[in-house]
C-alpha cells in the first residue's frame, strides 16, 4: 500500500459509516470511527461489535516509512466494571487475532464484564496483512528421499530469495519484528483514547506481552498469559522436550492399556526414528480434498511430533503414528487438524511457500550465541533433534533482521501478570514458562495439571481471570483438567 497522507485519511474516514461506539469501559472515548457489524463465529453464534483500524510506520527506524493497516474487532463491555480495553494477542507467529474469536468466543465475552475486549490481527496477520505469501520456485520432492542438508539448503534459498521478493513489493523487512508489534499496540492504545490497556497473550502473544511491558511497560495496566514463551525462548532447546516424554509417560502409565501399548515412550521414539532413518514409509495425507502420497523421513516426523506435543490431545495422535510404525504398519493421519501439519506435507509440484510475518518475526526474536551452543550441543542425540523451530536454520542470511541479545534480556516491571501453565505442553514447558517471567515483580503462578499449550477455558480457570481482573488474591493456584484416553 501506498503512503497515505493526513488530509487523505481524513477524507476516507469521511466516507464510511461511522458509528459513534459506546462502551461502558469509561477508559475508551466515544468518538472512535468505527463500523457496527455482526460477528458470526463458525459454529454460528453471533455478537454486535465493532470493527475499526489505524494506521502505523511500517518501520520506525525508517524515516520514509510507508504506513500500513492495523485492523480489530471490538467487543463493547458489558459489565458496570471500568477498565482499560483488554487486547488479544494471538501466537503463532501469524495467527489471526479476529478468527481466534471462533475458537475462543466464550473467554472474549466472559471478558466483556470487566472492559471493552479487542480481537487484535497484529502487523502481517489477517486482515492486516499487506505483504504477499512468496510462492518460490524451489520445488520439494515428496516422494523422494533425500537428506537433512539438502532441505535445510532449499529453505535457505528460498528465504533469500522471499526477502528480494518482499523488497520488491515495497515492504521494509525490518519492520517485521515484535518491537515493532509492541509499539503497535501503544498506537493501539492511542486510537482507541484509552490511558492504559490490558494485555492477554497465548503462545507468541505471551512473546509479545513482555516486549510491550519493555517497550511500553507505563501504558499497560496488567496482562494475562498462558503457554509463555520467553523473549529468550523463540528457539527451544531440545533437551527440554526429553523432559516433556517423561512427563508424559507419567500421564501415560496412569491408564492401564495405555501403559501395555507405551511401557517406554522415549525408546519407542528412538526404534522408529532408528527406522525412518533407513527405510522411510510412504503413506497418505490430504489436503483440502486432494489426496496423494508422501514419503515419511525421520525429519518429517521429528517436525510433526514438535507440533503435536503441544497438547496432551494431540500427543495422542502422536503415540498411534509411532506405535503403527514401530508394529510395521502405516499409520492414519485423518485425525490430525491440519494447522498442526509441517508446510511441507504438500502434494507433490508445490513449491516451498513463505509468509513475512509468520518468518521475520522468529528470525528477528532470534537466539543468542549461548543458547545457540546449547541447542547445537543437546540435538544430535535429542528426540526430535533440531527441528522443534525452524528459523534457527536461517541463521546467518539476514543478521541485520536480528533485535540482538539487549531484547532478548528479561522484562523487569510491576505491572500485575497472571500466568497460567500447563504441566503438558510440549511447546513451552512449565519450566521455562516461570524463567520468562523472573523479572516481574507481581506474578500470580497458576499450574494447570494435566493442561497443555491450548488451555481450554473452564470454569475454574474463568473464575482465576475474574479475581485477577478485580485485582482479589487468586482463591485457588491450581486446577486440574480430565486426561485424554491414551490407549491405542
């Protein structure tokens, strides 16, 4: 998009239907241009809200910066509470914050009692989106084997080439980086007239939250986080999911045919990856209504297993695959959402696509030399070696991208946060999770027994944000969630 000047703006906001939007929450002016819509969630439920959108510098550093559109949903309070607006930040990187209101609908209006709740599409997500996927072409054979190196190489390419293909399209990759989300949020905060906001962030979101307590620490009333994931923490160390099996082993052997089938989860993995190695396994996958063929690698189901640890449910699906392999048949991956499926489980002739968002913020989060060593040391005899994160193999091309070891210190602030942890989640252990926040000062630590990295909101888990949120002392600092059947 081009640069758009003051006086244009104006005249385009002149043009739409503009809704003086009340809220309750007396923290948010009356006078914010936006439109009244229904919001019908897929499984067909429906809410009068408000949709609206800012502009920012697509880079700050810049000093000819193009702008470009920040676009949310606004769900007016409802409740006689005032309180700053609560912003969603999605994870990902690259999730839409809007359609996380189809799958997280009761939460965003449970929260509505206490302020006006923002579904936020941060920079290059969603309907904020302005720079095109790049289609490259570099084409992976899907039912050829072929060596770690080799695919390493045809993503580096294609990620040298994407950033030419960015470039040439009139976006500054530079700007595509969490410090500048953060400072996203405070124009956020500034459109919607509000002196302060409340963040909630999940996964990436989490990610984020800590960069604004650093960035906007002052404007941020209090901020609630699940499945945290450190500043330091983009690229995790593998030896952290070798502790994750042994925890789930433990959920494992508490189900008496599902210990039969999994006695040793770690040795399991090892035979099949052992197998993998040697023989890789043809089997059938399915995208959109297209069926075809795909020749399983070791690699493959290393990077699937990363994805599928993040949920007890999904580590489910995980042990079947490799119980199946290991038994000599071929396993059935009709269960397993698609979201959670590597990019490269493709028909075979479709290249190797990027999306700018979703890749220059992990590279710009980056990791630091040390944690670099440590990740290079523990893979080669890890589990799922190395490919728990893909960006640390781009490591290298673009070290101007790279927000450095100062952002990737701790955040230091009063500000109240409330995290919430799942003993389960494979994507950000439990463990790390308490180191991201060591430097807050008022930290209310929730352990969520048996919960993974999607935590589902329960009643329980309502009842600790509500407390959180009417500044009460937590009533209960743990809960526990149903195992899901791990038999075979």
């Amino acid at each position: 998009m081009m640069k758009i000047c003051l006086r244009t703006c104006i005249l385009l906001l002149s043009t739409m239907a503009v809704f003086a939007s009340r809220s309750v929450g007396a923290d948010v002016a009356s006078n914010i241009p936006e439109q009244k819509f229904v919001f019908k969630t897929w499984s067909g439920k429906e809410v009068e809200c408000f949709r609206g959108s800012f502009e920012v510098p697509e880079n700050r550093a810049a000093s000819h910066s193009r702008l470009i559109p920040i676009k949310y949903v606004r769900f007016p309070a409802t409740g006689e509470r005032s309180s700053p607006p609560i912003v969603y930040l999605a994870g990902g990187p690259g999730a839409s914050g809007i359609q996380a209101v189809n799958y997280r609908f009761e939460m965003f209006m449970a929260l509505r009692r206490f302020g006006d709740v923002i579904a936020l599409d941060q920079r290059g997500t969603g309907e904020s989106n302005v720079v095109p996927e790049y289609r490259s072409k570099i084409v992976l054979p899907a039912a050829t084997a072929y060596s770690d190196a080799v695919f390493i190489d045809d993503y580096r390419r294609a990620f040298q080439d994407a950033l030419v293909f960015w470039k040439q399209t009139g976006a500054d990759v530079a700007g595509y980086n969490t410090v500048q989300n953060a400072l996203d949020l405070d124009s956020l905060r500034q459109h919607l007239h509000a002196q302060k906001i409340v963040l909630w962030g999940v996964s990436y979101g989490s990610h984020l939250a800590l960069a604004a307590l650093k960035e906007i620490g002052d404007k941020v009333d209090r901020v609630i986080l699940s499945s945290a994931e450190g500043l330091d923490q983009t690229i995790k160390c593998p030896a952290q999911t070798e502790n994750y099996f042994d925890r789930l082993q433990v959920a494992v052997d508490t189900e008496p045919d599902a210990r039969a089938a999994y006695p040793d989860i770690k040795a399991l993995i090892r035979r099949v990856n052992r197998q993998l190695e040697l023989k890789p396994v043809a089997v059938t996958l399915r995208q959109d209504k297209t069926t075809f063929q795909f020749l399983l690698q070791r690699r493959d189901l290393q990077m699937l297993a990363g994805a599928l640890i993040s949920d007890p449910e999904q580590s489910v699906n995980l042990l079947r695959i490799y119980r199946a392999l290991d038994r000599g048949l071929t396993p059935s991956f009709d269960r397993i959402p698609s979201r959670y499926l590597p990019d490269h489980f493709t028909p075979p002739g479709e290249p190797i696509i990027l999306r700018a968002m979703d890749t220059l913020m992990d590279v710009a989060s980056g990791l630091g030399r040390e944690r670099k060593a440590e990740v290079e040391r523990e893979a080669p005899t890890a589990l799922l070696g190395d490919w728990l994160d893909f960006s640390q193999h781009y490591d290298g091309i673009a070290p101007e991208l790279d927000l450095g070891d100062g952002y990737r210190t701790e955040p230091r602030s009063d500000v109240p946060v409330l995290l919430l942890s799942g003993t389960l989640d494979g994507r950000t252990d439990i463990e790390n999770q308490r180191k991201a926040v060591a430097g807050l000062r008022h930290v209310t630590f929730v352990t969520v027994e048996n919960g993974g990295h999607n935590l589902p909101f329960t009643a329980d888990i309502q009842a600790i944000v509500d407390r959180f949120m009417e500044s009460k002392p937590a009533a209960q600092t743990a809960v526990r969630l149903k195992l899901p059947n791990f038999s075979p």
